[in-house]
C-alpha cells in the first residue's frame, strides 16, 4: 500500500522497518515515536491526502518516526510480546533518539500499540520522556473484542495453548473476522462503500496481518483471561511489569463512539501509572476516527507543543 506523506527508511530489524517521516516546516527538537498495533498494516494514519494523521502531525511542525512490526509469516509464530518489546520497541525508540539527534522523544502508541508502548515505558532502562496513548486497551473486562477469544477457549489457558501450538499463526481471515464484527458499518464486504472515503477504509481494514501464536496466546491469557496489567500481576521476560513506575507526563486520548476500545477500557491507564502529570482528551469519533480525520483535535495539539523543545 502506497503511503501519502514522504518518508524513508532509517533502521529495519528482522521484518521491522522504522519509517521516519521528516517536516518540511519542522519547528521541534522533540519528534514523535509512533507505535501501531499488531493486527492491521500501520498505514492507516497515512491512509490518503486529507486522511493522515502522519501529516498533520507533520504540520504542525513534527519529525514522526513510525515502527512498522511487518508481515508476520509461520516462521514468525514464536515471536512474544518480550520479542516486540524489549527488543523491537527498545530499539526502535534507540534509534529515534540517534537519528533525530533527540534524547527528549515523545512515544506514542495506537490500540494495542499503546498497551505495548505502555508497558515498554514501565519496563524500559530508558523510557520515552512523554507518553501518548491512543484508545489503548488497558482494563480488558470492558473490551468487546475479548468475549470471542474468551468464549471460544471458555476461558482456560491449557484449551488456548492447545489451539496456538496447533496453528502457530493466526490467520488473517480470522482476525479480519474478529475485526469486522466491531465494525457495523463495514461488516459486510460485498456491500458497496457509500464514497471514496469509505471505501479506503474498508479496504484497510480487511487488510489485517497474520498474528504470531506466541504473542497472542500472551495476550489473551494474562490480558485476556487475568487482566494482569490492571491486577499489576503482568510480567515480560519473567519479571514484573510496574507501570506505577511510570513518572513521564501521560496523554490519553479516546474517542466517544469507539466500538473497538471504548473509553472504559482506556481510562483505568491514569489509575496504574505513577505519573502526576496525566490529561485526558476526548474526542467526537470511532476508533480510527482520528487518524483519518485529517485533522487533529485542538487539545491535542496544545499538549504536544507545550511538551516539545522547540527549535532556536
């Protein structure tokens, strides 16, 4: 898929590609590390002109440096969430700094990029300095999206390692069908999208990737089935995952028609993290409203500026 706003490549991993996305009226030292989610292509936030979220940050005077996880394929089933990251959101983040000549860098994750750039800010030797989070899945008891998974494994562990072990990837189809059942207005793909719009975005979101078995069976046993990263009982790598940690100023944004992470599973992030400079910014829309709004909402803005170093 062809992306609208310029960019290139400045550090790739395995299947990793991190896309730096350079202001031509760039007026920040500090540029924006961006982490999307692992079960659609990334390039819905530069879907199309008048449609990027990339661009607007771009005008507003932001370098945006964006990690694209890749296709995942079968020889990818054992990637985890420690894999993800320690590995690809720590050094991602890495080379942000170096590239950008920045060590003040603002991160900010979209859905479950923001649960996984959550907890990397919670578990890394050297967090990001702000933390943005984009409807991210925090309290899953409140997530629709988790009922499938749960009543499909009736909610025991030893079913949902059988299944994994068995298909090692996720297929695409399946999590376009989970995906699609959130979306009603999309849910049928033979229907004829009401305009031009519409139609990018249902072509975008029946374009999911495959999911490493590894990682999702991580997701819905300790998320899931335990909802551990509000119990603080979620660990990586084997030791424990304290997001009260956390002292970075926090921006939550959600959206008040979201179907996918709607607003409750979001807002339990302010009470288990351990930052005293928290906002919270909601806007009128779905889940994918903001990135293809074309515009970006005011308070929004207003944080981002006031926590960036300017240019002299």
């Amino acid at each position: 898929m062809n992306t609208v706003t310029p960019r290139h490549a400045v550090w790739t991993l395995n299947k990793n590609v991190l896309w730096y996305y350079p202001s031509s009226s760039r007026k920040y030292c500090t540029p924006l590390f961006l982490v999307y989610s692992l079960v659609n292509r990334p390039y819905i936030l530069d879907l199309a002109p008048g449609m990027s979220m990339i661009g607007c940050l771009n005008r507003e005077g932001f370098d945006v440096y964006l990690l694209d996880f890749g296709i995942s394929g079968y020889e990818d089933k054992d990637v985890s969430l420690e894999d993800y990251i320690l590995t690809y959101i720590e050094r991602g983040l890495r080379r942000t700094r170096i590239h950008s000549g920045s060590e003040d860098v603002i991160s900010a994750g979209y859905c479950l990029g923001g649960t996984m750039a959550l907890i990397h800010a919670a578990v890394s030797p050297n967090p990001p300095e702000k933390l943005v989070l984009f409807a991210p899945p925090v309290d899953f008891s409140s997530l629709p999206g988790a009922e499938p998974w749960t009543d499909a494994f009736n909610g025991n562990p030893a079913r949902l390692k059988v299944a994994v072990k068995a298909m090692g990837m996720i297929p695409a189809p399946v999590v376009n069908r989970t995906l699609s059942s959130l979306f009603p207005a999309s849910s049928d793909r033979k229907a004829k999208p009401a305009n031009e719009k519409h139609a990018l975005i249902q072509q975008w979101l029946y374009d999911s990737v495959p999911f490493s078995g590894k990682a999702l069976s991580q997701v819905i046993e300790d998320m899931v089935f335990h909802n551990r990263l509000v119990n603080h009982t979620f660990t990586l790598a084997g030791q424990p995952v304290d997001t009260r940690k956390i002292r970075s100023p926090l921006l939550l944004v959600t959206g008040t028609k979201d179907t996918i992470v709607p607003k409750e599973s979001s807002l339990p992030v302010m009470a288990i993290t351990g930052s005293r400079d928290q906002e919270t910014v909601t806007f009128h829309g779905g889940h994918i409203t903001l990135a293809v709004a074309g515009t970006l909402p005011n308070e929004l803005t207003i944080w981002l500026k006031n926590q960036a170093i300017r240019l002299t």
